[in-house]
C-alpha cells in the first residue's frame, strides 16, 4: 500500500491538474494523437504485411516457379496461316521432363497452360483465363473447392471436356443459379462444370511484373487444353488479335524442405541457360520473396514508428513547457511547503506525478481512438479513393484489412509515459532547486 506520503504527493499532483483543466486536456492532446498516430501506423504495415505474406505463402515457401516471358525481338516472330505474325516463346514439355529427372527429391512437377478465352453460359460473357493443369496441381498450391470436385487422374487420361470454376467466373455466368453439372463454352467447345472454387482473390506473379486473379480463372486439363486450343493460342479483344505459340506458360516444381529450394533453383536455371537460346523464361523462389517481405516489413516498421513518434516528441515538448510555466506560477507554493519541511525529492515527486498523469491519460484515451481509426482506415481509404475516381477498393488492395496487435499498444502506452517522465524531470528539478527564501518572496 502507499504511504501517506506518497499518497498526499499524488492528490496534490492530480489536483493541481484540475486547477486549469482546459489547459491540461490542451497538453494531453498531444499525447493522445501520438498514440494514436504509433497504433494506426503500426496496425497499417501489419495489415499490408500479412497481405503480402498471404500471397507469398499461397504460391508455397517450397515451390519453385518457372514462368514463361513474352520476348520483345522481332526475331521471336514467324508466319502464321492466317496471315499474321505468331510470337514464339515459352516452355516446353521437354523442360518439364528435363527438370523433373534432374531434380533429385522433386514432390511435384506441375506444368500448366494459359489461354486466354471469352467463357460464355447462354447469354451471358465474361473475360477469364483458361489455365490448362494437371490433377496435382491443387495440391501444390492449396486451392479449396467449394463445391463439386477438383481434376481428376480419368479426365486428364480422357481429355475430358470438364472444369472448375473460379468464384468471380462462377458468379458472372451463374449470378442466380448452381453451375454444378451445367455446360460453358471456352472457345469453340463445350466444357461441363465439375467445381467452383472458394474465393482465393488476386496476386502477384514470382516475377511481381503481373497479377493473377484467380477468382477469374477457369481450370481444365492440361491435355484437353493442349489438343482443344491447340499449339497457337489467338487471343482476339478489344478489336485487336494476337498469335502466340507456347506449349506450357508455367511449371511448378515443389521439393520436400526450404533448405532444398535455393540448389534445385540453380538447376533449373542452368538447365534452361542451356536448351533455351534466348531469355523467355524467369525462375520465381517464393521463399526469398517471403525473406525479403520480413526484412522490409521492418524497414517499415522503424519508418512508420519514427514518424508518429515525431507526434509524441511534440506532445512531450509541451508538457515541458506547460510544466515550466506551472513551476513559474507556483514559486511561492514551493516555498512554503519547503519552508514547511519538504524535501527535494518530495518537489520532484509532485512535479513528476503531474506529468506522468497527463501522459498515461492522454495515452490511455489515445489507445482507444487509435485502435478506432486503424480499422476504419481502408474503408475511409476506399470512399477517398472512390470520391477521387481512382479505383476505390481495387487501387487498395494491399491495404484491405489493418492489424492492431497487442505489442503496437503496449509500445505506444509504454512510449507516451516514458514521454510523460523524460518531458517532466527538468522542470521537477528545476522547482526542487530553488531557494526557499527566494521563493517565499516571490509576488
């Protein structure tokens, strides 16, 4: 228990507050929008984090991806019957077959196959992606069926007409019914629907250079799209047509442990440094994008914590202030009660009291209100960017939910106390040395 003592210091501290009350709800202000400021920021980078390490992990922290990239030499273009020019490029299946005999311990050699198509139910059309795959493939990337089943070993060995839908596909062809067991046209052929998938949203490519939404892809197998789509795939929108030949535009290769990933990386590498003639190709290690995603998230957070610590720093400069002037006007006080018998550290007691109380309430309001505005942060950011005509939600993607944890509060409320004493002891001991005779002829 405190003594009485302590406990007169301390209801003299808290009264002297109360004799200029809007002054000290002025001083604590400073305080609250500090805090506020360190929890906002903190649960912002937290939310971006976790929203880019979602993506990263979806591809998986063992998998390494081989991507096909378009060339841009005039070279990689040849004659096509329809009087066009085709790009060539891409992977081959003969690099799959390369990779997978060369990879000692390789899971899973997934290859895959990108069309674009118009996907059409009746009346209705949707843009969508046609990924060509193969029965494992959502094994090695995590994809949830919500309804229906995934590719099966039989339709790859049929080259079944069957696919899975993506949930925003699903919704666009089947806004108000099941499109379990129903027909799709992709192109010129018919392509019952087996699954719709759960909403998995968009992400980068391992490159980072494009994104792929997923919600908008529609997956068959991968010798369906091969001998349906042929060889050249003609992509017509927008009142432009463009021919390209590619076999496979992505092979996945996952391996048992990370320690594996960084050697079986440089394989693949040299291997298609020595059967491919030109750059069309680009080797993506999710794991040293997740490595680097760690490393800047602190970067961001030192960033983000240093400048809404400037906030606090105003805020202690001002209790500072405050306190000074308070010293000023109370001189006769303290010499009266060292007159009457307190001590030096009893005048530093008070003062320190008066300090810490106005930091620790400003923090402890300025918690709330932080926690507050950091979640209402990305819809305020959506409306702004709507009112603004730059996209709304879409432009913020990467900002769609913040993270308030508990060491962002403990930080802020810690921090704004430390302010509270740092910013009190000058004037403290500036009043604790002051001559008692002087101080009781103070007018």
């Amino acid at each position: 228990m405190l003594s009485f003592k302590s406990t007169e210091i301390l209801r003299l501290g808290v009264r002297n507050l109360f004799v200029h009350p809007a002054r000290s709800v002025l001083t604590m202000l400073g305080i609250l929008f500090g805090v506020m400021a360190v929890i906002a920021t903190l649960a912002v980078v937290e939310g971006i984090s976790e929203k880019m390490q979602e993506e990263v992990l979806r591809m998986g922290t063992t998998n390494i991806i081989v991507e096909a990239v378009k060339p841009t030499e005039s070279e990689s273009t040849t004659q096509t019957q329809q009087g066009g020019m085709a790009i060539t490029y891409g992977l081959t299946y003969e690099d799959a077959e390369r990779i997978q005999s060369s990879i000692q311990g390789a899971e899973v050699v997934a290859p895959a196959r990108r069309i674009p198509v118009t996907a059409r139910y009746l009346t209705r059309r949707t843009r969508a992606e046609v990924l060509g795959t193969v029965p494992w493939y959502n094994e090695t990337y995590g994809i949830n069926v919500a309804s229906g089943r995934w590719l099966a070993s039989l339709d790859q060995r049929k080259v079944d007409n069957v696919c899975v839908l993506g949930a925003a596909v699903a919704r666009s062809l089947f806004p108000r019914s099941a499109p379990l067991g129903k027909s799709i046209w992709l192109g010129s052929f018919s392509y019952r629907v087996v699954g719709v998938l759960a909403s998995r949203g968009k992400t980068a490519t391992s490159s980072g250079e494009t994104e792929t939404d997923y919600d908008r892809t529609i997956y068959i197998p991968l010798t369906a799209a091969s001998r349906r789509f042929g060889k050249m795939l003609q992509d017509q929108s927008a009142g432009s047509r463009s021919f390209e030949m590619v076999e496979l535009h992505e092979i996945t290769v996952k391996v048992p442990t990370a320690e594996a990933v960084r050697p079986a990386a440089r394989i693949i590498v040299g291997l298609l440094e020595k059967f491919h003639d030109k750059k069309d190709w680009d080797v993506g290690v999710p794991l040293e994008r997740l490595e680097a995603l760690e490393r800047t998230k602190w970067l961001f957070i030192v960033l983000g914590v240093s400048i809404a610590a400037i906030s606090l720093l105003v805020g202690g400069i001002g209790i500072m202030n405050i306190m000074l002037a308070s010293v000023t006007e109370r001189t006769r006080e303290i010499g009266i009660r060292r007159a009457m018998g307190a001590k030096r550290r009893d005048i530093v007691s008070q003062f320190l009291v008066e300090t810490v109380v106005l930091s620790t309430v400003g923090g402890a309001i300025g918690v709330p209100v932080g926690v507050t505005l950091a979640l209402v942060i990305p819809r305020l950011l959506a409306q702004a960017a709507t009112m603004l005509g730059v996209g709304g939600e879409a432009a913020l993607t990467s900002l769609s939910r913040t993270i308030v944890t508990p060491g962002a509060v403990v930080l802020a409320l810690g921090t704004s106390i430390m302010v509270g004493v740092v910013s009190g002891v000058y004037p403290a001991y500036r009043a604790a040395q002051m001559d008692p005779i002087k101080a009781l002829r103070h007018e």
